[in-house]
C-alpha cells in the first residue's frame, strides 16, 4: 500500500513511517515543510501529485495551553487540516486515517470511555480536535479515527520533562487526580499499523494498557531512571493552568488492538531492562 503521512516529523508520525516501512508499504513521509495540512491548496496539489492509497494525518497543533489563546492556528491545523486531507483525498479515491486524542471527552465518566461514547471536550484542543474527526467522518467514505492518550515518544514530552526537572530540581508537585494510560509512540504506530491492515472502517481507541495517575507516573520515571527527587502529590486545582484537563482521560480498548503495559513501554524507552534499585 502507497501511504502518505502528514505530520512526519513529530513523535508519533516518525515511529508510524518507520512501523508501515517495515511492514513492507510505501511510505511517502511529509512534515510540515513538505505538506501543510492547512493550507487548501497544497493538499490538493501533493496528493494528486503522490496519488496515495491512504493518507494518515498525524499532523497537529498539540499545545493545549497554547490553543487556548491561538485558537485560529489550532482550528485551522486541527479541524481545517483534516477536512482538506479528507476532501481531497476522497475525491482521488484514497483511504484516511486520522490521528485524535482522548481530549474529546469532558473526562467526568466513571469508566473509561469506549469509542461508541459522546465526545464533550472541555478545551480548544480538544473542541478543534473533534472538528477534526467530524470532518474526516463527514467527507470521507473510507476513514479510520484512532484516538490515543499521554503520548512520548522522541521530541517534547512528560517523560522527557520529567527527566529535566528531576535533575534539576530537589522536589516538584504532580498532579494526582487525573489519570491516563501513558503511551508509548512506537506502540500506537504499531497499533495503528494493525488498524490499517485490518481494513475496517470506524473509530479505535489505541493506547498502552494499564493506568496511572500523571504522580504515579512521574515517580515510575524517576524510579527507573535512577533519579533522586521528592515527588508531591496535588490536586490539579492547585496546579492552574489555561486549558482545563479531563480528569479520567482512559480510553477503552473495545474493539481495537491491545498494546503491551504502559510500564513494560516506559522502560524500554528509557533504555533500561528493568527499574534500578
């Protein structure tokens, strides 16, 4: 299969390309210098020009702080991007898989959400990010959604955050009352790799099973880092920050491939064959 990724560079569109090259698909790896998703007319112009099978659009404006005050930037990457790669891209025939996150749900259920759920995102990311997969849905006959939660991978992240403050600091606060399932890039590309493959349209939540508190999980990385420091757990009414969080961001994996232990994942990206003592 021909597959155009939009959004190459980041963590997880690298470890995708990577994942799909050695599945034996040919990859045509765009980051934003190569392809702007949000851009109408570049869209149209590289895909009638690369003439994909599947477009995976893992192309986004990430920053969930930074939506809240550039919210124009964040709709048009991650609502209008979409739609252009779902326009186009029916219209040359192509399948699309589009890459959202667990910020569409208000994060207030009791259970982890399921894909079948009704999104009510409580922030600008997570608003443009399920305008992304409305359009997807919309315009677009052959689409996959796969959402994920608590993505690290290589470039900016909680873990690799976690590993410079820790060292530069002899305590620091956590919140520990919102809880995901911390996802490892090269998982979710594997995961999604087997989304593609298998062929079947809808919406898959992909994540590393497990779950933990963002506390829980910063003490496991430094743990198995060998990183002395005091960790306190708080509130996240005493950690403000511009763009409020869900509580409960688990997703259910009904469904959708099961990926290994969120623990297993951490350390194998952190290098280590098990935690230190």
């Amino acid at each position: 299969m021909r597959v155009l990724i939009a959004g190459s560079g980041g963590q997880l569109g690298s470890e995708l390309g990577e994942q799909l090259s050695q599945r034996g698909h040919e990859v045509i790896a765009l980051d934003h210098g190569g392809l702007d998703v949000a851009n109408a007319m570049a869209v149209e112009r590289v895909l009638y020009e690369q003439q994909p099978d599947l477009i995976v659009n893992a192309a986004a404006y990430t920053d969930v702080d930074g939506c809240e005050t550039e919210t124009e930037t964040a709709y048009w990457i991650n609502a209008l991007g979409p739609r252009n790669l779902a326009q186009y891209g029916e219209r040359l025939g192509c399948e699309i898989l589009h890459v959202s996150t667990n910020y569409v749900f208000d994060g207030l259920s009791e259970h982890p959400y399921s894909p079948g759920d009704l999104p009510n995102p409580i922030s600008v990311y997570g608003r443009t990010k399920l305008a992304g997969e409305e359009y997807v849905k919309t315009l677009s006959n052959r689409w996959y959604v796969v959402r994920s939660a608590g993505v690290y991978g290589e470039g900016r992240n909680f873990v690799r955050t976690m590993l410079r403050v820790g060292a530069e600091r002899d305590s620091l606060k956590v919140k520990d009352d919102e809880f995901i399932a911390p996802t490892y890039a090269r998982d979710l590309g594997e995961g999604i790799a087997e989304v593609i493959e298998g062929g079947l349209y809808g919406t898959y939540h992909v994540t590393n099973a497990g779950s933990c508190s963002w506390y829980e999980f910063a003490q496991e990385i430094f743990h198995l880092s060998g990183i002395e420091v005091e960790v306190e757990p708080v509130p996240g009414s005493e950690y403000p920050l511009p763009a409020p969080r869900p509580a409960n961001g688990l997703l259910s994996s009904l469904g959708s491939p099961e990926l290994r232990h969120w623990h297993e994942a951490l350390i194998e990206y952190l290098g280590r064959s098990g935690p230190r003592k």
